[in-house]
C-alpha cells in the first residue's frame, strides 16, 4: 500500500529525499514536493503560514498537490 504523505522527507540535515514511487511522476509533481519540503525549512507544520509560503513559491501549489494525491491514487490501482 503506498503511503498517504506526499513522497517527500525533510532530514535533519536539510536534505530533501523523494520517494522512489514517484521515479515516473511529470516533473510539476515533483516540482510541488520539492516547494512542500523547503517551505517545512521556515514552517513545521502544515498550518496557514505553510500553506501561504507553498503558494508564494508555486502559485499554483494547491493543484499540484491535488495532483499528487490523483497520482498517488492512479498508482495504487495499477
């Protein structure tokens, strides 16, 4: 079963992993994981501010992250 996060892991050192499911993702996806794990730098949670900082990043945050999500789904049923 793949996981419900979006693929993406913020070490303690500042490295951004990526989940290997999304080796194949369209490169907005990965875009979008990308901008949620630098803005967990300056927000730790996934409150307003994060959310506000995700979109100042990539307008067009809230749609990609829709996306992922579709992905994801798409991946579990093949």
């Amino acid at each position: 079963m793949i996981s419900r996060n979006h693929g993406g892991k913020l070490k303690s050192n500042n490295e951004i992993r990526i989940s290997s499911v999304f080796k194949d993702a369209p490169e907005p996806l990965l875009r979008m994981l990308v901008v949620h794990e630098l803005a967990h730098l300056r927000e730790k949670e996934h409150n307003k501010s994060f959310y506000q900082l995700c979109c100042h990043m990539e307008p067009g945050y809230h749609q990609l992250e829709l996306d992922a999500r579709l992905f994801m789904i798409y991946l579990e049923i093949m």
